[in-house]
C-alpha cells in the first residue's frame, strides 16, 4: 500500500465492467467499452476515454478486484482509519455481485464470492495475526429504501424507530439499530447471510426493491492493545451497495415511483455532492451537505473523517447501456477528481499472479501435447503449426489409403472371377480328360489295325480301317496335348500366386489407417483379397498334389509292361521249373536203375551233374520269382497312395468351390450395402440441396431486413445531425445573449422568442433521436435472433459464405451503432444535467 498523507483522503475509483450476460449476447449487443489495462484506461466507443485508479476489464475475477482495491484497504483499518466500499452503477450492472451481497455458505469455496464476504475473512485472518492487540467487533447491517432505514438484523423485521444522532465525540450514531457481536468469521458471515435473506424478502413482496434500495454493512471494530490500554482505535468499515443509478424512466415515473426515484436519486447526487465538496481544494474545510440525505448522513464518518474510501463504479460493457455507463463513468470520474494527484497504485502481486497465470497455461499446453504424443518436433517450430502438418499428412495418407483399397478391391474382384473361369475350365477339362482315357480304353484303339490293313483285302474295308488308325493317332496326340496344357495352367496358378503375395504385402502396410470413412469397403477389400489368396494357396496346393498323382501313375504306367512282361516270364520260368523238376525226376529214376548196371556208371555220373545243374537252375530261378513278386507288391502300394491322392485332390476341389462361393457370397453382399449408401448419399444430397435453398431463402430475407436497419441508422444520423445543429445554434444564442445582455433590454421578447425556439428544437431533435435509437435496438434485437438462427443453420450445413455474409450484416449494426453512440453523448450528458434539474 502506497503511504499516503494524514491529511489528504483520497477517493480511490475503481472501474468494473462486467463481461456481457446471455441476455445481451441474445439480443445483439456489442462491447461498447475498450481497456488500456496498463493505463488503468477505459475508452467508450472509439473517442472518449477516461482513467481511474484500477481498471477491471470483464475477464477480471472477483480475487483479483478483492486483492488489488479492497486489500489494501482493510489492511489501513488497524491503522485506525474508517474504511468505505461502495458500488455504484445501474441496475444489472454487476454491484450486488462485486460486493457478495447475495453471499449464502455454500458459496464459500467459489471463485465469484464477492467483496464482503472477503473481507470479513481477511480481517479476521489480519486480527489472529495481531496477538498483542485486544479486539471487539460488531456487525450492523441495514437499508435506505425511500429514505426510510430499515433494519437488515432486527429480528421482528419490523419498522422500528430508528434514528441518526450526531455525537460530537464518537460522530454519527443510529440510534436503535441492532448491533451484533461477533468473535469470529462464521458469526460475522452468518449476519451477512441473515440480512441479504432480510433483503431479498423484502424485494419479492416489493417488486425489485433491492435494486432501489442502498444496502450498508457495517463493522465495527475497536481495537486495544492489551500492553498499552490508552493506544487504542475505533473505527468502522462500511460496505455499501447502493441502489440501481439508472435514470428513471418517465414513464414509470408517476405517484409512488416517481417518490422513489427521486429519492434513489437524492442519495446518489447528494453522494456524489458530497464527494464534490470534500474533494474541491477550493473549499477546503466549507459547507459538505451531508444533511441532505440520511446515506450521505450515515457515511459522514467515513467520508472526510479517517477514513480510506474506495468506490466500485459497476458498468456494463453493451452497447444498449451505453447512455447510463457514461453517466456512471462521469459520476465516478467526478469522484475520483476530489484528489488531482491520482495515486499510481499497481500491485506487484496481482502482475505476478498473471505472469504465472500465464506460465500455467502455457506449461498446461506444453502437458497435452506430450500427453497427446505430438510434442513439438523443433522448439522453433510452433505446435499449431507441427499439428497442422500432421493433419495435412494424416488426411493424404488417408486418402491414399482410400484409392488403394479401392483399388485392391477391384483387383480382388477380378482375381476371384479368373479363379472362378480357370476352376470352370479346370473341370471341363477334367470331363475332357475322363473322355479321352475312356476313348483310349476302348477296344478300338487297342486293335492293331496295322496288321489288319495288311491281311485285308478288301479295299474299301481298308480305307475304313485307316480312318480308324488315324482317329487313333489323333487320340494320342490328344492326350499329350492336355498333358502340356495341365502343365502351363499349373505354372500360371503358381505365376499369379506370387504376385498376389506381393500385392498383399502392400495392402498389409496401408492396413492400419482403417479409420477412413470408408472402413467398409477397406475391410471388404481386404476380405476378399485374403480369401482369393486363400483360394490361390489352394490351387497351388492342387497343382502339386495333381502333378504328384499324374507322376505316380505315369510310373505305373511305365511299370505295367515290365510287369506283364515279367508275369510272362514268370510263368516262363514256372513251366520251365516243372519241366526241370520233370527231367530231374526221371533222371533220379534213371539213376536207380543204373545203380545195377556197372556199365551204366559212367553215364549216371553225368546224369548226376545234369541234376545238379538243374538244381542251380531252379534255384535262380526262384530268386527271380520272388524279387517279382516283391514289385508287384511296390505296385499295389503306389496304387493305394495315387487313389489316396486322388481323394485328397478331391476334397481339396471340393473345398476351393466352397471358397468360391463364400466369396461371391461376400462380393454379393458388398455391393448391396454399396447400393444402399450410395442411395443413402443421394438422399442426404437432396437434403442438403434443399437446406442450402431454405439457407438462401433466409438470407435473401435478412439482407432484406438488414438493408431496412441501414435506412433507419440513415435516418437516425440525419437526426443526429439536426440534433447537432441545434446545439450549435442553442450555444450560439447563449453566447450572443450574454453579449447582447450589456445592452439592456432592447429586443428582449425578440431573444426570448429565438431563445425558446432554439430550445423547443433542441428537445424535440433529442426525442427524435431517442427514438430512433431505441428503434434501432429493438430491430437489433429481433436481428441478432435471427442470426443466431441462421448461424445455427450454417454451422450445421457448414457453409462458410454464409458466416461471411454474416459478419458483414455485423458490420452494419456496429456502423449503426457508431452513429447511434454521438446521440447517446448527447443525450447522455443532458440526461445528467436534467436529473439535476429534476431534482432541484
Ligand atoms: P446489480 O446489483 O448492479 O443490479 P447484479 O450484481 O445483480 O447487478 O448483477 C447482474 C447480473 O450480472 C447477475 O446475474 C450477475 O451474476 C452478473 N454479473 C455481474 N457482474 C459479473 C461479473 N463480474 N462476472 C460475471 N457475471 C456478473
Ligand atoms: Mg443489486
């Protein structure tokens, strides 16, 4: 706190506009109000601007304000001074909130808690500080309606005869107001919330009384310190919210009203008065006209005693209050003019508090990205900017993503329908194959027909035959044929599973940006591709398996002459065994009966060796026997594994034809959700083909009225203008008339009759513009519904232009208004001049 002369009291001003409230913003209003915060400056409109000692623009929190202003002030209070808050301004201007007036305890934790509540925690915090200090405390609070005082803590909430007395010793005194003593912050806020609830029943059973009615809360406070009994202070701290400084309109202005309105405002100007006298350098220690009304009487002590005295100036910053904000800026620039040397007050604290406001939210920023995975790449590099890259990227990618599944999809699509024709041609030519062998077989072909030709004679029956040979001849060549082509298709199949490979390896990497809008078909593609690719392992699995069983056959086939030759051999062998055993019998016989024949004994030892030649031979021959018979059994089970094969080969067609279908099936079922979105896309485009007509319909609606609004903020500035004029000329007529007055009395009706002219002009350009002022508002009002509407419209329908018209339409009010704000200046300052005139 700035150390401040005994004897000087400064007034200090403290200006709160409060932010738009939602009526305001529905009905249009525009921020007329603009603020130098390091100024501690305030501009209405674009020309006048006015300075005071703290400036709080509508983002300021009741924290803020409290530690800035009020702070500093209960702080002077155990210095010994009196201290005073009070908030001026009209009706709805934000008083009551500053102050806390409508203060209940479950408000107790949240930020908008107001002035008064503050304070009492402040000062009780302050006082368990002072140890060495002895305090006695007491709480009043009360009400000036229609100059009568009520008391707010009276617990029959009856009139009771109150009355203000002056002490030349302890000043003003109310005589019979309850006075409550309080030892500690919940007792103090308890009286609070008793009298506000006082206050607000009041205000129910009286429409709207709280805003005519000036509400004071009163501590006070006696301090001694318990060393020292003579150093003591009493002292009293009023937190006053005074009535709604509107100006009462005239109409309303008739029998009871016009009481109260005229004593509302008796208050305020003997307030302001008052202000007046105290703060004139010229009429130091002069008249004060506390007399004048009971709030000037009551805040006697506090204003020109000890006392520290702040004064909340509430404002609303809409363009539709203008008139009253410039009176309330005036009246608290006439207060805060008492002292010239304005006191240069900026609080180190409050600046801090936004310098680490401000380091908060950046670090705040600087968490989400790193909790959203996207910090900032280079520190040089803005995030916005990192993140519109990134969202740049995202959407190609996705596009991209969009061609190629539609492009896989295609792919897929035909994949599946050459698998299909190939699986078609593939069993044709099975058929195909069946026939030929079953030609093959027949009896016909195993004729030898060469042969025949040759034993024939008949010449025509030789002819036939050849034709026959010949057919033959084809049939084989045939059969070799369809050999070479099984071969090749089995090539391609195994060719095109490759590439299908490769191809999914590329649909694989564009998998994982599913979440384009067309999933749908993305996932189908790649359905259909992993099932074609199923399809293809399939096939190349056949072509193996087929190619296996054709070898083994064809071994088989390669076997069976060697077979049948060998059966011949073997049956060769036998009849040549049975003969050798024959021959062996009959030369053991022999051998028997040349036992007895000496002579014979050469010849039986030859016969001897002959049989056992033949036993050799018999023996070989055996061996032989049985390694043919072993092949035979090689053959059978090569048999049984070819028929396995086959088996094998046939579940396995079986199992692609199902694949197949599925895969139709799936295809089938594709393109019918196709139809319907795309149908679906059709009807949303005839919707959003009607909206848009309905938009341009609107538009062409408002333009109209806009252009309607332009002509009258035409007319109001040419009212202005006469407005304006007659001013001039009202100026100038005073001017001559003083001249002219050192002249005596010469001319006089004729000056009086030019003089009231003037004057009857001026009044009536002053109601004109009034009136086509409050015009203007009411068809702003009904304007800025209907942009709300149709801004509602475009967001929805997302059509910029649209915004851009709007915002154009804006630009016309706000022209309006600028035209507007010269008669409210005017107006403006002769209200003020009038209310005085009024009460006078
Ligand atoms: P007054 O007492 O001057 O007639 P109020 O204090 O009742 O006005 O305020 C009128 C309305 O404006 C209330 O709804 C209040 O909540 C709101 N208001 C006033 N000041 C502020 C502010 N600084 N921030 C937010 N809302 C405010
Ligand atoms: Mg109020």
């Amino acid at each position: 706190m700035v150390k401040e002369d005994e004897k000087v009291i400064p007034v200090r001003v403290v200006l709160r506009c409060r932010p738009l409230v939602p009526k305001e913003i529905s009905e249009g209003c525009q921020m007329c109000l603009s603020f130098v915060p390091e100024e501690q400056q305030v501009i209405v409109g674009n020309d006048k601007s006015f300075t005071y000692d703290f400036v709080f623009d509508p983002s300021a929190e009741q924290e803020e304000v409290f530690n800035t202003s009020v702070a500093p002030l209960i702080r002077g209070i155990f210095k010994g001074y009196n201290a005073t808050v009070l908030a001026y301004g009209q009706t709805g201007s934000g008083k009551t909130y500053s102050m806390g007036g409508t203060y209940t305890a479950d408000q107790e934790h949240e930020p908008t808690v107001g002035v008064i509540p503050r304070v009492i925690k402040l000062l009780f915090q302050e006082k368990e500080r002072r140890l060495e200090w002895e305090f006695t405390l007491k709480v009043s609070y009360l009400e000036i309606y229609n100059e009568d005082i009520l008391d707010l803590l009276s617990p029959s909430r009856e009139r009771s005869q109150i009355s203000i007395r002056e002490d030349p010793k302890e000043g003003i005194k109310i005589v019979g107001l309850t006075e409550r003593d309080v030892a500690c912050a919940q007792d103090t806020i308890l009286c609070l919330e008793q009298g506000n609830n006082s206050r607000t029943v009041a205000s129910t059973a009286m429409n709207s009384q709280s805003s005519r009615s000036h509400a004071i809360f009163t501590i006070s406070i006696e301090q001694r310190k318990k060393s020292d009994k003579n150093s003591s202070f009493r002292c009293k701290l009023h937190l006053v919210d005074l009535a709604g400084s509107e100006r009462q309109k005239k109409t309303k202005a008739e029998g009871d009203r016009l009481k109260e309105g005229i004593n509302i405002n008796r208050g305020l100007l003997c307030l302001g008065n008052v202000i007046s006298a105290l703060g004139d350098e010229n009429k130091k220690g002069g008249f004060v006209p506390y007399r004048d009304s009971k709030l000037t009487r009551l805040l006697q002590d506090s204003l020109g005693g000890n006392s520290h005295t702040l004064m909340i100036a509430c404002v609303s910053p809409a363009d539709s209050n203008l008139e009253e904000t410039l009176n309330t800026l005036r009246y608290a620039d006439r207060a805060r003019k008492i002292k010239n040397k304005p006191i240069v007050n900026i609080d180190p604290q409050a600046a801090e508090l936004n310098h680490l406001k401000q380091q908060v939210q950046q670090l705040q920023v600087l968490l989400l990205q790193a909790h959203g995975g996207t910090l900032p790449v280079s520190i040089n590099m803005k995030p916005s900017e990192n993140l519109q890259s990134l969202m740049e990227k995202n959407q190609s990618l996705i596009e991209e993503n969009e061609k190629l599944s539609r492009g896989l999809s295609e792919a897929a699509g035909q994949t599946a329908q050459m698998l299909e024709r190939i699986i078609l041609t593939e069993q044709e030519n099975d058929k195909m194959n069946a026939k030929l062998e079953e030609l093959r077989q027949h009896a016909a072909c195993k004729l030898d027909l060469q042969k025949l030709v040759e034993t024939l004679e008949d010449q025509e029956l030789k002819e036939n035959i050849e034709v026959v040979r010949n057919l033959q001849q084809v049939i084989v060549q045939l059969q070799d044929e369809s050999a070479a082509c099984v071969a090749a298709s089995m090539e391609a199949v195994a060719e095109m599973a490759n590439s299908e490979q490769e191809s999914d390896a590329q649909a694989e990497t564009s998998q994982d940006s599913k979440r384009s809008p067309d999933a749908f078909t993305t996932q189908h593609a790649l359905r259909q591709a992993e099932m074609s690719k199923a399809l293809i392992e399939l096939n190349k699995a056949l072509a193996l398996k087929e190619a296996l069983a054709k070898k083994m056959t064809q071994n088989d086939s390669q076997l069976e002459p060697i077979q049948s030759q060998y059966q011949t051999n073997i049956k060769g062998l036998e009849s040549e065994v049975s003969s050798l055993q024959k021959e062996k019998e009959e030369l053991i016989l022999a051998l028997h009966t040349a036992k007895k024949d000496v002579n014979q004994a050469k010849l039986s030892e030859r016969r001897r060796k002959r049989l056992q030649e033949l036993e050799g031979q018999m023996n070989e021959l055996k061996k032989k026997l049985n390694e043919q018979s072993k092949l035979l059994k090689l053959k059978e089970s090569t048999e049984r594994t070819v028929s396995k094969l086959n088996q094998e080969i046939r579940e396995m067609k079986n199992q692609r034809v199902q694949l197949m279908r599925q895969m139709k099936e799936d295809a089938e079922k594709f393109r019918q959700w196709k139809q319907q979105k795309d149908k679906e896309v059709i009807q949303l485009k005839e919707r959003d083909r009607k909206r848009q007509y309905e938009l341009l319909k609107l538009e062409r609606d408002f333009k109209n009225q806009a252009n309607i609004l332009r002509r009258k903020t035409e007319e109001a500035a040419a009212a202005n203008k006469r407005l304006k004029d007659a001013l001039q000329k009202q100026r100038e007529v005073v001017d001559k008339r003083k001249e002219s007055q050192n002249r005596g009395m010469e001319g006089a009706a004729a000056r009086v009759k030019s003089w009231l002219a003037n004057e009857v002009e001026v009044l009536v350009s002053t109601e004109e513009a009034r009136r086509h002022l409050s015009d203007l508002l009411e068809d702003r009002k009904i304007l800025a519904q209907e942009l709300l509407q149709l801004r509602e419209k475009g967001e929805a329908g997302e059509t910029p232009p649209l915004k851009l018209r709007v915002s154009d339409t804006q630009g016309v009010i706000a022209e309006s208004y600028t035209h507007s704000l010269s008669p409210y200046c005017y107006t403006g300052s002769l209200l003020f001049g009038s209310v005085k005139s009024y009460d006078e």
